[in-house]
C-alpha cells in the first residue's frame, strides 16, 4: 500500500500528521459522547475508534501494528498495549508500544 503522506515535503508532511491528530481527536469525542448516551458501536473496526494501521517490519511478514487508540499530542502515539498477534515466545501477549505517527491511525489497513 502507498504511505499517504509520500510525495510530501516536510511542510506538507507535518500539516498531513496535523489533519490526521484533528481527525483522531474528532473521532475520540464522536466515541465519547456515544460512551454518554450509552450507545455501543459493535462494528469492528468502529468508525470512531482510530486503529493504527501501520505495518511491522518482517517477520512475520504483513503484520499491522493494531494498536487500539492513539494517544500522545500531535507525536508519534505514546499508547502501550497488549499485542495478541505477536509471535508467541511462550511469555504470552507481550506489551508493546505503539510509536506510530497520528496519519497511521486513521485509515483501515
Ligand atoms: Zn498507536
Ligand atoms: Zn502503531
């Protein structure tokens, strides 16, 4: 898959990882406020969570990142999470972080 953001100079590129915070944080308060009205979105993905989608460096091959939420302030995401999909070294799921910049975590993988 072509990255979004290729062909950019570092001013678009930072602009580009901008729009993509505004739309994280759109999509986070789209959530909360359904979390108040007690609706429960359970299509997977929701379209108001903001799943990372970046891809892992091999191996295995064409593995995503899957981190659930993004959270930091504009910066590559802070989010630790538990990665049930990692290669199983007999320790169980292992905590990973994510480290993705704001553009992974708005588009489906
Ligand atoms: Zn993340
Ligand atoms: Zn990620």
């Amino acid at each position: 898959m072509r990255k979004l953001s290729e062909g950019l100079d570092p001013e678009q590129e930072a602009a580009f990882e901008e729009a993509a915070y505004v739309v994280i944080k759109a999509r986070q308060q789209a959530a909360e406020r359904l979390e108040r009205a007690g609706i429960h979105i359970d299509l997977d993905p929701s379209p108001f969570a903001a799943h990372c989608s970046a891809r892992l460096p091999a191996p295995p091959p064409n593995r995503f990142c899957g981190c659930p939420a993004y959270r930091g302030d504009g910066g590559p995401c802070i989010n630790r999470f538990t990665d049930f999909d990692a290669p199983d070294f007999g320790e169980g799921p292992s905590q990973r972080p994510c480290r993705h910049p704001p553009s992974a975590h708005i588009i489906a993988p």
